[in-house]
C-alpha cells in the first residue's frame, strides 16, 4: 500500500499530520496472515516543508538590487522566526556592526566592539556550519558578550555569512527562552545565510564594475581635454611657424631690393 498522509488528533484535542503505511503479511503459500500499520508524526517535515516553500518564494522574487535582496532574505527570515530576534551583523573592522535586524530590543548597540560577542565568535571560528548554543546564561558569554545580561538570553542559533573566500558575518536568531533547535531549521538558516553571502558578492561586484566605469569615463574626458589642448598647441605653433615664415620672406625680399 503507498503511504497515505492523515490527519490525526491529540489528547488536546489539535490536529497533526502523520504518514500511514499499512502492508500484508502473508505465509509460505501468500495467503494473508497479518496487516501492518506505520503511523510517523510529520509535524516538523511538513513545517519544513511549508518554510522551504517561503524561502524558495524568496528567492525567485529577487530583483537586480543587491541591497533590496538582502531586504527580503532579513524579512523572510523574520517571517520564519517569528519569536527569535534576527541579526544580520557584519565584521567592520574592530567592530561587530548590524546591517538589519528584526525584533531588535530597545537599546540594542548596533556597532560595537566585536570581541567577546557572540556572533564574532562563529565568524572567528572559520566554520561554515551554523551554530547552535544553550543555556547562554551559565556559559563563558554572560561575562563576555554584554546582550547575554541586559537581554536574558538563552539560546543563540547563528549561521555565517561567507562573502568570497572569507566568512565576514552572521545571520542569526537569540531568544529569552529555551529554544528547541532542530536540523530542519538549521538547513532552512543555512540557505539564507548563504543566499545573503551570495547577494554582498553580488553588492561588491557591481560596486567595483561602477567604480572601475567611473574612473573610466574620467579617463576619457581628461584624454578628450589633452587631446584639445594638444591640437590647440599644435595650432598655435603653425601659426607662430607661418607668421616666422612670413616675416622672413619679407626681410629677404627687402634686403634683395
């Protein structure tokens, strides 16, 4: 029999879907002897499901804007983690800066010095896998990422943004609460650090295409101008040439008289 989804209900009384598989087991002679059922609980694949679908939804909407695309990539993100605050936060030098972010509590510093906060410490790692922290309140980061006190935070899910060759930022999601974190919304966090990593690159590309344009066209009119300026130079030596001509055919012609 193929696997059939249904819906099923729990002791609250909320629905949930799960997967049936249902077969035969027969004797020596094929005669059915029993009837097997499988029922799997698919809650988080079909949530995956449904998160993969925003996400693809997203990406397909992408215009030519670098920037307008990392708008989106922040706003599906918040869409999908709705009870988290989202960071997208970029390496700066000493600084840890935060380039757009969603639920972002008051008072919230968005540059700050970027040793001891949680999301340098992924992008110092040099890892491409997301990271995955619990119980931030007894770790080594309530003395020295500052957010962990002021903000109570419990769990922190962080995914590098990597921009060529070199990992220079975060997408990542805290919470006051004890989260559950599970490889499906790992997988999902992943993609869109990626998609973002992928957009700066972009970003860069078309920065440096417009300044490589720009100092091109400056090249191009200080030519014309030298260009002018030369042709005029050379003018005004054949006249100058013409007029010494002249006046020395008149010198020896009078001194011929």
């Amino acid at each position: 029999m193929k696997p059939i989804e249904i819906q099923h209900v729990r002791k609250d009384g909320a629905p949930f879907p799960t997967l049936l598989s249902a077969g035969v087991v027969t004797d020596s002679e094929g005669n059915p002897q029993l009837l097997t059922a499988t029922i799997v609980d698919i809650t988080n694949l079909k949530a995956m499901e449904d998160m993969l679908r925003e996400v693809n939804h997203c990406l397909l909407g992408f215009g030519t804007d670098p920037d307008k695309n990392i708008t989106q990539l922040i706003k599906t993100t918040s869409s999908l983690f709705r009870d988290g605050c989202i960071l997208y936060n970029r390496e700066e030098g000493d600084f840890l800066c935060t380039v757009a972010g969603y639920n972002i509590p008051r008072g919230f510093k968005r540059k700050d010095k970027k040793l001891g906060h949680l999301c340098y410490h992924v992008i110092a790692r040099r890892h491409d896998a997301p990271l995955v922290l619990h119980n931030l309140d007894a770790s080594p980061f309530v003395l020295s990422d500052p957010n962990v006190t002021k903000y109570h935070l419990k769990t922190y899910l962080g995914s590098p943004v990597k921009i060529g060759d070199a990992i220079r930022g975060t997408l990542c999601i805290v919470y006051d609460h004890h989260k559950i974190i599970n490889e499906h919304t790992l997988h999902i966090l992943s993609i869109l650090s990626r998609a973002l990593g992928i957009e700066e690159e972009r970003k860069e590309a078309l920065n440096s295409l417009t300044h490589h344009q720009t100092m091109l066209q400056i090249s191009e009119r200080n030519l014309k101008e030298f260009s002018r300026k030369m042709l005029s130079l050379i003018e005004k030596e054949k006249r100058e040439i013409s007029q010494n001509l002249h006046d020395e055919l008149g010198s020896l012609t009078i001194a011929l008289s």
